[in-house]
C-alpha cells in the first residue's frame, strides 16, 4: 500500500452508533426505508497468483463495472476471498472508486479483462499523485472480517459512470493455488439522506532491527531497502523515507525499535464513526490517540493483542466530534523474534523490518472512517471524497502539536512520496 501526498491507504464490524449527544438521526430510518440494490462482481475466471522478482508476494488488481446509471450509496458490502484452502493466501483486499475521467486508464490496465499486477497504489499506475487522489477507497477487508455495515445514517459515495478496481493481496508464503474472489455491494439511491464516509489511514514506518543474535546480509536497513525496491519498485523506498520526513523524523537515520509511531493532524471538522488496525505477522499491538500529551487526550483505538487473523473494526458507542487542528497518533508495537518462530516466515532468511508491500514486511497502519461534521453538507458526486480531511503529520515538536490552523507547516509536498 501506498500513500498519497498526505497519507496512504480495513476490516469492519458493525455496531449501532448515535450521532453525538442526539440519538440517531433521521437519517437512520430513511435509510432503512430506501431500496436497497445488490452488485454482485467477480473476475471472469480463477486467478493463479505469481510472485516476481524473487518475492513471495503478488498485488493483483481487476477492473469491476458496477454499471450504474445514478449516483448511490453504499451501505454494506462483503468481500468473499475464494473457497477452501486458497482462500487463506488472500491477504488483504481494498476496493478502490475509479472516476469517469479514469475508466479509460482503467479499462487500458485492465489487459483484456485479465487485470493487472499493481503494487502499492495508486492501483492504476503511471498518473502521478493527482490520480490517487481522485480514487478514494471504497471498502476493504483483512482476515476475520466479515459482512460490512457502515454505521446508522452514513454511506459511502459510488458515482454513477464510475468503475471500481478490487486491489487484491496474495501471500505466497500460504500457497499459489489459483483463487476466484468476488464481491457484494448493497447501495440505496443518493436521495438517501445519508452523511458521507470516508476512510483516513494514518501511517508510521517501522524500523525494526534484527534480534540481538539473529544475523544474516538482510540485516542490514540499507540492504534490505534494496530488496524492497527489488521486489516491488523504486517507490518503495520514496515512500519510507517521504512519510519519515513527514514524522519528523531523519529519513536515513530514522529512530529504530520495536515500536513506531506518527503525529498527524485533522484538517476539517467530522465526526469519527470507526477505528481499525492493520499490521503484518509480528506487529503485537497498535493505538490511536487524539490529542496525545494534553488532558484532552482521548484512545480512539486501543488493540492491546493485536491478532492478524481477526482484524475488526471498533465502532464507538457515540461518533467522536473532531475540530479542525487536532492532533491524532499512531502507534504500533512488534515482537521480531516472531519472524524466527511462525510456520510462515521462519524459512525466509532474517532481514530488518520495514514498511513493505510484502507479508514478511510490516505495516502501521491505523483507518479511521470520518463523516462531516454538518447533516447539511452535500456530497460533491464530481469528487466525492466524503468526511474531513487529514493534513500532513509531523513529529512530537510542541510547535507542531500546538498548532491549531488546520494543516500544520509540516504538510507534505507531492514529491516526499513519490
């Protein structure tokens, strides 16, 4: 995965929420009135997932026409990895909302209906960071993720004319039996009165050093940076040194240990509606925190035993009301010795640990669904992004943490990440 100039790019359970400290909207029960219309979509045959570059991973990504003639919402939606025993190479999927002005990008790609290999993102390569700014995520699913239901009285926007890409991730450390994924949207019309969701990730690269006796070539962070770029492309290594300079942290000599994280920063005000974890194989635990180091600080997310098989989402019990300025970390923590014990990494050599694309790397990544904070704002179905906005991160400097004017003088340029 990759982000964008702000930041990159979901497992999900569903909970009742109330709208701050009203109860539930109309919005609710319009909602569970309107008609509800199904998209079922699948690739036309099973896909047989192939690492190149001397990797164990393949990111692979089909083009879904959902062949809608009105703008909707989704309200739930439910991605099937395949049957039997391939269906555990399924990493992740994320569910990605193509434009009109990209469908022929898109359908070119798209290789005859075969799809295409597409690591990191934005999934329809070559368009620069504009692109990956006009395809916001519509869904996503992990292991132990099952049907999803955006929480009472929102939706997520799909235009009408607009295609959806379903990114794919498979680990070939699990098998590379071939595999026929396919997914379900329920929409209602866009006369729903419904807010818009969005999903924010909030990133921090992991620098993870080989335990203390582990040794190997891979041990080393600059070799194992070139095997990143070897493995998934030159971008790679943009991106952790980008969202590094984006933390405020030294981009070649960045803070290394068991634990990371990354102070970003809300650009407009929203409610948050959901939380969720994702990391890879050794990754023990996460946290996210609204305005850490202050006596307002709140937990939005506490996953203190972090298991990768079992990646809900947290719903509050009421939405969380955000302003403009505030402050929210990201922080993760990780057991290395678990690269030297599970079945399904202990056969590779030892290597540090970084932000990678690939199973045996690892991630920081927290998502957090946001809606606006007013019932009155109407969807933009040209660019419809849905709920605030997060601006650049930065690093612990009270500066910066004190600052109150939306994106903080640390926002990131275009060219931090590639």
């Amino acid at each position: 995965m990759r982000l964008s100039r702000f930041l990159m790019a979901a497992f999900t359970a569903v909970a009742s929420l109330t709208l701050g400290a009203g109860g539930l909207s109309a919005a609710s029960a319009t909602a569970a009135r309107a008609k509800t219309s199904t998209i079922t979509a699948r690739s036309d045959a099973a896909y047989t997932p192939s690492a190149e570059n001397g990797g164990t991973d393949d990111y692979h990504c089909t083009l879904i026409n959902p062949h809608l003639t009105h703008n909707s919402f989704i309200v739930s939606s439910q991605f099937f990895p395949g049957t039997g025993k391939a269906a555990r190479e399924v990493h992740h999927a994320i569910l990605f909302m193509v434009p009109p002005s990209l469908a022929a990008d898109a359908r070119a790609a798209n290789a005859g209906g075969k799809g295409w290999t597409c690591f990191g993102e934005p999934p329809v390569l070559g368009k620069g960071i504009g692109q990956f700014l006009s395809m916001p995520w519509l869904s996503e699913w992990a292991p132990g993720h099952g049907r999803d239901i955006m929480p009472a009285g929102t939706g997520t926007p799909l235009p009408a004319g607009s295609l959806i890409v379903m990114q794919v991730h498979y680990n070939l450390l699990v098998g590379d039996r071939p595999v026929r994924p396919h997914v379900q949207l329920d929409t209602v019309p866009a006369s729903t009165k419904l807010r818009p969701t969005s999903i924010q990730p909030l990133v921090s690269v992991p620098n993870i050093p080989c335990p203390d006796g582990v040794t190997g070539p891979l041990c080393d962070r600059t070799a194992e940076l070139a095997d990143l770029s070897k493995r998934f492309g030159a971008y790679m290594t943009m991106f952790d040194a980008g969202v590094e300079r984006i933390c405020g942290k030294d981009p070649i000599h960045p803070p290394e240990g068991n634990s990371t994280s990354c102070m970003w920063h809300i650009a407009h005000d929203g409610y948050i509606v959901r939380t969720a974890p994702h990391m890879h194989l050794v990754g023990t635990s996460m946290r996210i925190t609204l305005d850490p180091g202050t006596p307002q600080a709140k937990i939005l997310m506490n996953t203190p035993h972090y298991n990768f098989d079992d990646q809900r989402a947290n719903n509050p019990s009421k939405w969380i009301r955000v302003k403009a300025g505030q402050s929210v970390e990201v922080s993760c923590h990780y057991n290395p010795r678990l690269a030297q014990k599970l079945p399904a990494l202990r056969k590779l050599p030892p290597h540090y640990i970084t932000w990678g694309d690939g199973s045996s790397d690892e991630m920081c990544l927290g998502l957090m669904w946001s809606v606006p904070a007013s019932t009155r704002k109407g969807v933009d179905w040209a660019n419809p992004t849905g709920g605030f906005s997060i601006g650049g991160g930065s690093g612990n400097r009270p500066s910066d943490r004190d600052h109150a004017g939306g994106v903080p003088p640390t926002t990131a340029a275009a060219s931090d990440l590639g």
